[in-house]
C-alpha cells in the first residue's frame, strides 16, 4: 500500500480496482521520474559546458551566458511543419495496426 501511494494511487484505487492497475500507476511514475532526471541532466550539462567555455575561451572573445529562459520542450512540437495529408496517414496506420493487433 505504501508504494501505491507514492505512485499516485488512491486508496479506493488500491483496494476496489483491477489488478494491473497498480503496474500502470507504477510504469507512470517511473516515467516521470525518469524524465525528470533527464531534464535536470541537460540543464546541468548546458551549465557545465556554459562553465568550461568561459574558463577556456580566447581573450576578447565574448563569455558565453547561461539559458536566458528554461527550455520549452514543446516549442519543437509547435514548429515543425507536418502537411495535414501526413497526419491523417499516420493516423490511419496506427490505428490499422491497433486494429490488427485487437482483431488477433
């Protein structure tokens, strides 16, 4: 129970639901945590690599600031430019393949 909660799981969740709920709750967190180990590893990587570019930069060559802003992971999602008739096909294959997969 205790590692339930930690994972976001309510106690009515816990006691009254499906089984495989509790590995779904579990996978989640983990997936979280992962991520956001990953993010504070990138933020440490581009202060670390800010750092040592400072320390070894030419004389007169300006230093290297640190990230003005966080980085906005969805400004990538936002600009690119998918064509609408690439959208639908995805879609239509996914769920081809869903439908395969159920239909087994």
């Amino acid at each position: 129970m205790p590692l339930a909660l930690e994972y976001g799981m309510s106690e009515y969740d816990f006691w009254h639901r499906e089984e495989g709920l509790f590995q779904i709750y579990q996978k989640a967190f983990y997936k979280r945590t992962h991520d956001m180990a990953f993010t504070f590893g990138q933020y440490f990587d581009y202060a670390i690599a800010t750092s040592l570019s400072n320390v070894f930069r030419d004389k007169g060559q300006a230093p290297q600031k640190y990230l003005e802003k966080p980085f906005d992971v969805f400004e990538e999602l936002e600009n690119a430019q998918v064509p609408k008739e690439k959208k639908t096909e995805n879609a239509k294959e996914i769920f081809n393949k869903w439908a395969t997969i159920k239909s087994k």
